[in-house]
C-alpha cells in the first residue's frame, strides 16, 4: 500500500483550508477512487467493483470524512491557541462575524452573495454555530468526539 501513501500526500496536501462544492468533491473523490482501483491488484476496468467494495479491500475511509477530520482538527488547534496569537484573534473575529456580531460598529458585509468560507465549512462539519464551535474546541476531548464522529451519525 506504498503507493497509496503517496497519492494521499499528494492529493491531501494542505486540505485542512480547503473550501469545495459539490463538484469539486464528486471529481475529488471519482480520482482517489479510481487510484484506489488501479492500487488494488485484481480489480480491473471491466469489473464491477463498487465504491464500498473498493473502500473495504483498501482500509480507507471516504475522502469527505478524512478532509473533514483534518478541518476540525486544524480548527480545534487554532482555537486552543492562547489569545495573543494573530491566528486565535483572527479566528474569534471571525467566529463573532459568523455568529451576527460585527467587529466594529459601522462595519458592514460587502454585497452580493457571501462566499462558502473556511469557517462556513466548519460549521457544517460539526453542526454547531462557530461561537459554540469556539467554545467546545477549548476542551480537547470534547471536540475529538466532534472531530472523530462520522457525518452519517449527526
């Protein structure tokens, strides 16, 4: 399985700051699938081989569960950092714009339609506000749970 240990490094590189929609994740996961198929001795173009097949005889996991594990590893990280750090500031300002709270008072978004933000991603990903996001990431253990949890049990 050497060979699947460098296509995840490639393929993985710096994903914990990535933002994808629906496409670029069918065409993310379509390449690590069909690397997977062409790992796997015995598994060949003509053969009907499904995706959860293809998972088993492999020992890996989907790639929206282990980009998702990442992403909220890195943001627990962050968030844990001590206050006078730019990346902990940055993150809570970031977190309170999420949650409805401006950074100053005359601030205002920009028009037109919000992009899907890292912190977007985030959200999504555990389920949570950013605020309580922020807050369940101090306690390493508890944001583990969220971390490790698979996306199908929430």
């Amino acid at each position: 399985m050497q060979a699947s240990t460098c296509i995840f490094a490639v393929l993985l590189y710096a994903c914990e700051t990535w933002t994808l929609t629906k496409a670029d994740w069918k065409r993310l996961e379509s390449f690590h699938l069909r690397s997977q198929r062409r790992v796997l001795s015995g598994i060949k173009w003509s053969d009907f081989t499904t995706n959860a097949e293809v998972y088993t005889r492999s020992g890996l996991h989907s790639i929206q569960s282990i980009v998702r594990r990442r992403r909220l590893s890195l943001f627990g990280h962050v968030a844990r950092m001590p206050d006078n750090v730019p990346a902990k500031a940055v993150l809570r300002v970031a977190c309170d714009v999420r949650d409805g709270v401006p950074p100053y008072p005359n601030w205002h978004r920009s028009r037109g339609r919000p992009p899907i933000t890292w912190l977007h991603q985030i959200c999504s990903d555990c389920g949570l506000s950013a605020g309580d996001a922020l807050n369940c990431a101090q306690d390493r253990a508890v944001w583990r749970t969220y971390a490790t949890a698979s996306s199908a049990s929430r």
